[in-house]
C-alpha cells in the first residue's frame, strides 16, 4: 500500500482553482496513447480513477495500482514547463 498526499499545486486550474496530484494523476491517467487500450488497460485506469475520485487529503493505492500511476507519469509528455510537475514526478518517484 502507497500513500500518496494530495498536494495543491500553484498551476491554475480556472478562476481560484489550482491543479492538485490528484488531477495530475488523472491527467496521466487519460492522456491518449500511440496505441489502443486494452479492456484490461482500461480496468486498470478505471480503478485509480475510482480511487482518485474518493481520495480527499491523502491517495491510498495499492502497490500494483501505485507502479500503474508511477508508470503514466514518468511517461507523461506535459505541454507547459512548470516546477510543480518536476516536484510531482520527482515526489512520486521517491515513493518508498
């Protein structure tokens, strides 16, 4: 079981809103890939998605579930350049 806290970012996310892991972590989730999804791919997402979707100061995953999030983020391509998603990456990378 991995804990993660989810942090609020500085990175606006509409009008007093900023981006927070979770909805980092779903933006991994949901970022198209160069191949189609498998029905086991998707359950898979869909789970953490679940997951993400009940979670409020702290993300609870189980190890299987935490490598899946691991892996989508360090695979991520992000579209702006911002120390918050360096800290994040970096953040769930040194998950022990």
């Amino acid at each position: 079981m991995k804990i993660i806290d989810n942090v609020t970012t500085t990175i606006p996310n509409g009008e007093d809103k900023f981006l927070d892991y979770t909805t980092l972590i779903s933006l991994c989730i949901n970022q198209q890939s160069e191949k189609w999804y498998t029905i086991d791919e998707m359950k898979k997402r869909i789970r953490i998605l679940d997951i993400l979707e009940k979670s409020d100061k702290k993300i609870e995953l189980e190890d299987a579930d935490f490598e899946k999030v691991k892996e989508l983020v360090n695979t991520m391509p992000w579209a702006v350049i911002k120390k918050d998603i360096v800290t994040f990456v970096e953040y769930i990378n040194n998950q022990k």
